[in-house]
C-alpha cells in the first residue's frame, strides 16, 4: 500500500512541508501533503531525513551542477 507524505511527516515529526522539500531534493516532484508513494520510496525519504546522505538508488535522479 502506498503511503501519504503526511504520514511520513507525522511519524518522523516533521512538517509535510520540509518532508516535501526533501523528498523534490531526490527528484520526486511531491507536490502536496496528500501525495502517496511507493513503500521503496517512503524507505528511501526516511533514509535521507534520517542519514542526511542521498540514498544510491536516488543519484541518478538529482542534478548536480556543472561547470
């Protein structure tokens, strides 16, 4: 079953809004609260609140700058 970002955000006691901003600094365009992920998804925001270190899974997804 899928899982809300609101609820990641409640058991984690964060704001959805700072939940959201992290799970977009993994390149998953979150837009509201309501937004449910995959259970894979959820480890992996959980992973990177919790760690402050991107998930491998996930660097591919993000854009670094280039020079």
């Amino acid at each position: 079953a899928k899982i809300r970002i609101h609820e990641i955000a409640k058991e984690l006691g964060y704001d959805s809004k700072e939940i959201i901003e992290k799970a977009n600094e993994l390149g998953l365009g979150i837009k509201t609260a309501s937004n449910a992920v995959e259970p894979e998804i959820a480890a992996a925001i959980y992973e990177y609140i919790q760690t402050r270190e991107i998930p491998e899974a996930f660097k591919k997804n993000i854009k670094t700058p280039t020079a």
